[in-house]
C-alpha cells in the first residue's frame, strides 16, 4: 500500500514533492534516457508545478505529459494545457517544446487515440512515466475518472474519451492501466474542501466505483501528500 504523508502547510508538501521528483529525475539522467513526467490540471497542482518549473534542468531531456483535459480549445479558461503553459512560459519558457498535450482541436475519439498512439511512441517497452501527479477531485475522482464510469475497469487502453451526465464539458483521460505504470505516483490532497474526498478516500466502505481515487492506495509506489486541513475531521 502507498504511503499517506500528512503536511502543515502546502508549502511543506511542495518542497516535499519536488525532492521527492528531482530523486527521480536524479535515476533518468543516471540511466542515460529523457525524464517523463504527467501533470493533472485542477487546482491542486498549482503550486508544485511553479516550483517545478522554477527548477534548472536539462528541459530537452524532459518530456511532459497531461494527465487528463477538458475538450474545450486550448486557450479556453477551463483549459488545463493552457494553465500549464501559462506557469511554463512564466518560470522556464523553454520548457515550451517539451510539453506535449492532448489535442483537442480533434475528434474525441481521435484525440485519445493519437496521444495514446504518442505515448505507446514514447514507451515502446510498456513501461510507465516517472513520476504520475493527480489531485484527488472534491467527488473523489482523479484525472478524469469519475465515480461510476466504466473507464475505472479498462484493462487495455491507454487513453480515453470522457463524456456522460455529470462530466461537463467532455474530457479525454489516462486510463487506470496507465497510471498504474508510473515509477512513482503522487496524489494531492490540499485544503479544507477535500475533507469529505479524503474521508471517502480512506473509508473501508468505499470502493473504487465510488472513489476512483482509491485504486491507487493500493499500489506501492504511491505516496498520498496531504495538507493538515483537508484530513483533521476525518475518520476510517
């Protein structure tokens, strides 16, 4: 089972999570091979992904990655790709080349399949990112899997296309069976409004249908990073 890591302040748990990062970029630039990381969108990354992209790194030896996106254009203001280039072209505007993003100016369909096609691309040995980063959203899904959809039991794809009652506007997403890939996976859990997430979270009586965010407790390389105030009302 993950580790769940309990932080004061999130400035503590930033610092925490890009320590816990450069280690992983430290073993890529070991072995010789670009480093791949995958950034949720939402509030929770915010603050990690500046100090992120304040860091001073070899940025053609990096590749990024999105998690999941809203299919809206990318320079909508519900864009995640759009919020992350903002902080990119703030902090390390040459970082820009090594940021790839979903493609929502094509059909849902089409845009899951070619980043899935993109990535198979990137790892053709089936191995998994680096790092994963995901918030745990106030319903309990994380990227954009949310409770209920069948994308929770995909055991083959890769990415997929996200539409249905509740999920406004559509998304395209990585599935479980990437996620699971990743060497190192962090989920966030910052402020007081994720109580109820967490406490669905580490309930024994939610399971994954419910709260999406519980299948990655069960894996080893995840470590949950939590502020203080979004755990102090809760209860196993």
């Amino acid at each position: 089972m993950g580790k769940l890591i309990c932080f004061e302040e999130e400035a503590d748990l930033v610092e925490y999570a890009v320590k816990r990062i450069r280690q992983h970029i430290q073993e890529a630039m070991n072995e010789h091979r670009p480093f791949m990381i995958a950034f949720c969108g939402g509030r929770s990354p915010k603050g990690l992904l500046r100090a992120f992209f304040s860091l001073r790194l070899p940025w053609r030896d990096v590749i990024i990655l999105q998690t999941d996106e809203r299919y809206v254009p990318p320079n909508d203001k519900l864009s995640n790709q759009r919020m992350v280039r903002s902080i990119i072209e703030t902090h390390a505007p040459e970082a820009l080349e090594s940021f790839l993003p979903m493609d929502t100016g094509l059909e849902m369909e089409e845009a899951a399949q070619r980043y899935e096609k993109l990535l198979r691309g990137l790892l053709p040995e089936g191995k998994g990112p680096d790092v994963v980063v995901l918030g745990l959203g106030d319903d309990c899904h994380v990227a954009s899997l949310f409770p209920g959809f069948h994308h929770l039991k995909e055991d083959n794809r890769w990415v997929l296309p996200v539409e249905g009652p509740g999920v406004e506007p559509p998304r395209i997403t990585l599935t479980p069976e990437f996620i699971r890939s990743g060497r190192y996976i962090l989920l966030l859990v910052i402020g007081r409004q994720k109580r109820s997430a967490y406490s669905r979270l580490v309930s024994q009586s939610a399971d994954v249908m419910d709260c999406p965010g519980k299948f990655l407790l069960h894996l080893p390389q995840t470590e949950v990073l939590l502020t203080a105030d979004a755990c102090s009302d809760s209860k196993e």
